[in-house]
C-alpha cells in the first residue's frame, strides 16, 4: 500500500508537470520582461476590442437616427425641448467661458508684443484665435460637461431603471423617442451658441486691449481686417455643426449602454465625459490638415 500511494502521487506529479509544460515537456517560465509584454499586448488587444466596439455602435446609432430623421418620425417638439436645454440654459456658462478667453488672449497678445510689433496686430490675433479656435473648441468643452453629462445620466439611469426596455416592450424605438431629437437638437444650437462666443470674446478683447495697452477700437479692427479671411467663419460654423453633432452622439450612445445600478450611471457618465473630450480634440486636430490647407 505504501508502494501505490507513492506510486500515485507520482502519477499525478507527472500528469500536472505534462500540463503545466505542453508537449515539449520542459517547463518555460516568462521572463519579466516576457510577462511585461505579454500583459501589454493583452491590454492593446482588449482596447483595441473596445474601440471597435464602440466604433459598431456608433456606426449603428447613426444609421438609426438617420432613418429616423428621413422618415420624419422626429417630433418638432422634442427637439425644441431639447434645443431649448441645450441652447438657451447653456448660454450663460458660454459667455462667461468667451468673456474669459477674449480677456486673456488680449492680455497675453499685449505682453508679447510690447517691441516692434504694432500693437493693431493684436486684433487680428483676438479675432481670428476666437474664430479659429478658442470660440468652438472652448465652446465644445463646456456643453461636454453641461449637455453631454447630462444626456448620459439621463440615459443611463432609464436603461438601469429598465424604462428603456419598457419603450421596446410597448413597441415604440428609443432611439427615436430620446436619441434622435437631442442629435439634431445638438447640430441646430451649437453653431448658434459658437457664434454667440466668438462675438462676444472678440468684443471682450477689444475692451481688454483699450484697457490695458491703450489700443484704440479703429486700430483693433483695422488689425483685425488686415488678415481676416471670410473662410474663417465658414471654417468655424463647420467645427460648431461637428462637434454639435459628436456631443450628443456619444452621450446618447454611452447613456443606452450603462450597466451596474447607479455606481454604473456614474462611472459611464466619468467615461463618457472623457469619451467626448478625447473626441473633441482629436476633430479639432484634424480640421487643419482638412480645411485650412
């Protein structure tokens, strides 16, 4: 009996060194540089699996929506709701981010340019940093926070509460019912609200450089038409509609994904606000290239 017990637990040694080793029979331990990639190519495989997740259903939410729209089955009403959330309570926050980044745009242009520049330059440096840039993308980043975190909130916490799946149990589609109208709410009041920003920095700086460098209104906007371009308002009312259209999009997209009660509504709405940050900067990064060549 001795001689079978060792005789078995030798068995069982040998079966589990087979397994451990493979078919060679030699065991491979990793290096630590070995395990270090080894995680580092499972943590690329898994973002990579995510992105082309979320890529799908983006795709999806879009073509949806777009059915939506043409069909007209997007109720006039809902989407003046929206727009009205969006617009119009969002547009307190937007003057006060465009009044800011008129100011120190004027201020930061007065201090370089104390020398041989003529300090008339510093208008077209306000106008067209408002227009180009800081108006939409300024713009963008306070409706992510403001619009974007509340859609995804909203959203999310119908689909943890299982309202979304009454919608599909009575028939009738949510995306058309709460997706759609806060898209299109999106395209029609960003643009405006970046309009309303980039006149109001642009007149901001103008009171901040007669303030503060002593440059006269006439001498700030002969700067300001010296080296202005009637494609840079284009080129901005372009970058509102994307981005009018991103916002909403991903939040809508993240809201009807959400999972895991309410500690899952918060940490979806943290991932959707970065969703979108990341996705507003990265549009941002690709209208030059696209637009101003």
């Amino acid at each position: 009996m001795p001689e079978l017990t060792t005789g078995g637990k030798g068995a069982r040694r040998r079966v589990a060194e087979k397994a451990a080793c493979g078919v060679g029979g030699s065991v491979q331990r990793l290096t630590p540089l070995g395990v270090m990639v080894r995680r580092a190519l499972s943590a690329f495989g898994r973002g990579g699996e995510n992105v082309v997740r979320h890529a799908g259903d983006l795709g999806t939410l879009m073509w949806r929506i777009a059915t939506c729209v043409v069909q007209g089955h997007v109720g006039f009403r809902e989407v003046a709701s929206q727009a009205y959330a969006m617009g119009v309570q969002s547009l307190p926050i937007v003057i006060v981010t465009s009044v800011l980044a008129g100011v120190v745009t004027t201020q930061q242009g007065g201090y370089q340019f104390t020398g041989a520049v003529p300090l008339y330059i510093l208008g077209s440096v306000v106008v067209s940093s408002m227009v180009l840039e800081l108006g939409p993308v300024l713009t963008a980043i306070v409706l992510v926070g403001r619009v974007g975190a509340r859609i995804t909130a909203e959203l999310g916490t119908m689909k943890v509460s299982e309202q979304i799946d009454a919608y599909y149990a009575l028939g009738r589609d949510p995306v058309r019912i709460l997706g759609a109208p806060r898209v299109l709410a999106g395209i029609v009041v960003v643009p405006v609200l970046v309009a309303v920003a980039n006149v109001v920095g642009i007149c901001a700086g103008m009171i901040a450089a007669e303030l503060t460098v002593g440059l006269g209104r006439d001498s700030f906007f002969y700067g300001a038409r010296l080296f202005w371009h009637n494609w840079d308002l284009l080129y901005s009312l372009a970058k509102a509609v994307v981005f009018g259209f991103a916002i909403p999009l991903i939040a809508v997209h993240m809201g009807l994904r959400t999972a895991g009660g309410a500690q899952g509504v918060g940490q979806t709405t943290t991932r959707s606000v970065v969703f979108m940050t990341l996705t507003i900067l990265i549009l941002d990064a690709l209208f030059p290239p696209l637009l101003l060549n």
